[in-house]
C-alpha cells in the first residue's frame, strides 16, 4: 500500500484539516443544548464537536505515524477506539454513570496529542486498549445523553460512521505526512494537545 500526494496538494489538504479543527464548533463539555436524534446528525456530532473530530483524528494520525509498514499494524488503534466508543455509548444508553466523564475526554485530546508528537509506538492491543479506554468516555457522554431517545441506535450508526471515516482521514494524512513534512503532523498533534490542556485547566 502507497499512498502518493504532490507537495502542494498534501500540503493543501493538512492545512484544510487543520482549520476544520480550529473553526469548529465548542467542545463537548456538557455544552450540548439538544439531544441528536437521527442518522444524519449522528453522523454530524463528530464532525462539529471539536473535542470529537481531534480526538478521533489524531487517533488516526498517530496511527500512521507510528506504524512500521502498512497493513493490519494501522488499524489497531482505530478500532479499539471506535470499538470502545460504541461499547461507551452502550453503557451511557443503560445509564451508567463513570466519573470525570469531561474531564477524561480532555485528557483524552491531552494524550493522543502527545502520542502524535512523539510517534510513540507500542504494541497493537496496548494501542487499541490505550486509546479504547478514552473512547468509552466519549462513548458514556453520547449514551446519556441518547438514554430514552428513541432514535438512539440510528443516531449512534450515524455517530460510528462519522468516528470511521475521521480515523480513515487522520490515516491518510499521517501516511502522507509520515516521510516528508512529518512536522505538519506533529504540529496538529502539539495542537490538540494544546487543546486538551487548555480544557483541562478550564475545568480546574
């Protein structure tokens, strides 16, 4: 597998992604004035929650950035995370309640930033389970706020998909990035850290 891109239109295609993630809408946060309730703004919430869309791309980004080669080592992360998100959402829907829910989504942003930065690399279940234990608090956050909706599972699809094709695009631009201009990745990664901090001191 080789993913090619000319100078210009990768460089192009990182910058469209990175002001995506700086114009969006606020973070989650308990900030939510409305209940989703179908496929379509299921699909919606990740890509205008901006604590969601950088999580979820930086998840992909380390993911292509870490691997030694292309193939089945990319993919551990995303799943875990869309995997464990959905498995969150679960638990919200039957009214489980886990502490620190904000709080843990904005470390969450803290820690894959990081994780983006450094290209750190680690085994394929510890990086499913690493970024999957920060995706059931996503998850958790949707649930409850679902719980009773009878849409829930239509909007929770439309949810995974968006979560799906977000990985899809942090992998693509972090095998694009990962030889030459490795350091556009890693500034958006030093970014959603930065933005994870910056929540994170808001909440103290």
């Amino acid at each position: 597998m080789r993913i090619t891109l000319s100078h210009r239109h990768t460089i192009a295609l990182f910058f469209i992604a990175i002001s995506a993630i700086t114009t969006s809408a606020s973070a989650h946060t308990g900030a939510e004035s409305h209940i989703h309730s179908s496929f379509l703004s299921g699909f919606a919430h990740p890509l205008f929650g901006l604590d969601h869309l950088a999580a979820m791309v930086a998840v992909g980004l380390w993911s292509a950035l870490a691997a030694r080669r292309a193939g089945a080592e990319l993919l551990w992360g995303p799943v875990g995370f869309a995997a464990l998100l959905l498995a969150g959402a679960v638990l919200g829907l039957q009214g489980v309640a886990l502490p620190a829910v904000e709080p843990m989504i904005a470390v969450s942003l803290l820690v894959t930033g990081l994780l983006v930065v450094s290209r750190l690399r680690v085994p394929g279940l510890v990086a499913a389970l690493g970024v999957g234990v920060f995706a059931v608090f996503h998850g958790v956050a949707h649930g409850q706020e679902l719980a009773g909706n009878h849409s829930a599972w239509q909007t929770l699809a439309g949810m995974l998909a968006a979560t799906v094709l977000l990985h899809g695009a942090g992998l693509a631009a972090g095998w694009a990035l990962r030889h030459r201009h490795v350091w556009l990745a890693r500034a958006a990664g030093a970014g959603v850290a930065a933005f994870g901090g910056v929540l994170l001191a808001h909440m103290a």
